[in-house]
C-alpha cells in the first residue's frame, strides 16, 4: 500500500527566500511557515495583501525535490 505524503501549502518571499509566519512575521525555518493548506487560500491571501514578491510553495513530505513553485501574482 503507497504511502500518502503530507502536503503543506507555504508563501516564500522571492528575493529574501524567507517563509510567511503570520502578518509582519518571517522565518528562515520552513518548519515555522504558516500552512495555507490549499493553493486557493494562499493566492487568495497573496491578492488581500497586495504583495507581489511572493511565491506559493507546495510541499510533498519530506522530499524536497518533489516542492512546487508558483509565482503568487501573475
């Protein structure tokens, strides 16, 4: 039986390549990021704040090879 990964849905700012923690509040860490959950939800945060240098990241369990990454305002 395959085994399911947990998916996690983060924002990462493009040119710092810090991860959202919550409003005003960046981390380093990617264990610290807030997860959106679902793609609609991250974009839909992105559009409210108006921030444009921001990526949305999908990220398939421990395997980092396997992240996504979407420009959040295009």
């Amino acid at each position: 039986m395959a085994r399911k990964l947990q998916t996690r849905v983060v924002l990462q700012h493009e040119k710092s390549s810090l991860y959202f923690q919550g409003i005003n509040r960046w981390t380093a860490d990617l264990n610290e990021a807030m997860d959106f959950g679902e793609i609609r939800l991250a974009h839909k945060f992105c559009r409210t704040i108006e921030q444009t240098e921001l990526c949305i990241v999908m990220i398939f369990g421990d395997d980092r090879q396997l992240d996504v990454r979407l420009r959040a305002w295009q």
